[in-house]
C-alpha cells in the first residue's frame, strides 16, 4: 500500500511538482490525496488540479486565531487520509499543537544547509554572511522553526557574483531532487 501525503502550499509550488512527479511512477512508495494552500491564488493548486489531486483551500485570514486555522488544517488532512504531511513553501508557522499531532510524520524543504541561516531569508543571510557553501534540507518539523532531525541535505557552491535570485534557482533545482527522496524514505519506513 502507498501511503497517502497531504501537501501544504502558499505559493508556486514548484517542490508541490517535484512530489507529484515522483508519486507518478508506479513503484513510488507515496501518493497525494490532497493539497491545501492558505491562498487561492496559488499557482501550485493549478499543477494539482492538472495532476488530477484534490485541493483545498483554508485561509487563515479567516480565522481569528492561529490555533482555528491550524484545527481546520488538520480535519481536512486527516479527512482526505493522509498518514503523511509535506510542507513545500507553506508561508505560516504551525502551532505546538497542530505539530505534535504529526510527529514523525512531518517534513519540511529549507533552502539553506540547517541548521546554518533558519528562517524565510536563507539566500539574503547566506550572502550577507559571504559563506563559500549553502544547499537546501529536508526535516522532520518540530514546534522550534527549521530545528527538526535532519533527513537529507545537498550543498551547493556560492559563486562570486551571486545573487538571491541565481543563488536561489540552484538551490532550488536540488531541493527537487532531494524532497522526493526523503518522501520516499518516510513512506517506506513503516510509520
């Protein structure tokens, strides 16, 4: 049996098309049930649709407190079966609650190589810093932003003239790599 993933978006959801691309294959161990973004604006919502997933959208502008919105978040999840939740370029910060109730079974894509430059400006601190090597991870999510265990990494150089922008696309091109490759792992490990 594949194990089921929900995927949290808020943006283009290029990672969203990298999972969807591996859970295409056949002997992938994982498939997308749902995708959930807080914007519906969301570009990524249009490359499920087209990959013919179910996609929801819950703005947390319409709830009054971060704990409503991450309440709705989790009765969606667990609705559409998921045993898994991908968080790929999903713009809030989950309550200690909402976390807890997916540990071990929530993973996160961060551009830089953690636990160095945490947070949403990795590729402004990796070159206001002047680092020669920066990359992306893959995590377990804990209540802490970006502290979870690490599940995969791959570094990339800094090239002198860089720029957030140049820097970020080959970044970027890693985390595709790597992000079905820690789906997998997770999917496979019997959880």
């Amino acid at each position: 049996m594949r194990k089921k993933a929900a995927v949290l978006i808020s943006g283009s959801g290029s990672n969203l098309q990298a999972l969807i691309d591996a859970c295409a294959k056949p002997d992938f161990p994982a498939k997308i049930t749902l995708v959930i973004s807080n914007k519906a604006d969301a570009y990524g919502l249009i490359r499920a649709k087209k990959a013919g997933i179910k996609t929801s959208v819950i703005s947390n502008k319409d709830y009054a407190t971060r704990e409503l919105f991450d309440e709705e978040l989790h009765k969606e999840i667990i609705a559409s079966g998921a045993e898994i939740v991908c968080l790929a370029g999903f713009m809030r910060l989950l309550t200690p609650d909402f976390v807890n109730k997916w540990t071990g079974r929530m993973i996160n894509i961060h551009p830089s190589l953690l636990p160095d430059f945490k947070g949403a400006n990795a590729h402004q601190d990796v070159l206001a810093k002047g680092v020669s090597k920066t990359g992306c991870t893959v995590h377990y999510v804990i209540p802490e932003m970006d502290a979870g265990e690490i599940i995969l990494q791959e570094s990339v150089p800094v090239l002198k003239g860089d720029n957030e922008k140049t820097l970020g696309a080959r970044v970027l091109e890693k985390e595709h790599i790597i992000y079905p490759q820690a789906l997998k792992m997770l999917a496979e490990s019997g959880i």
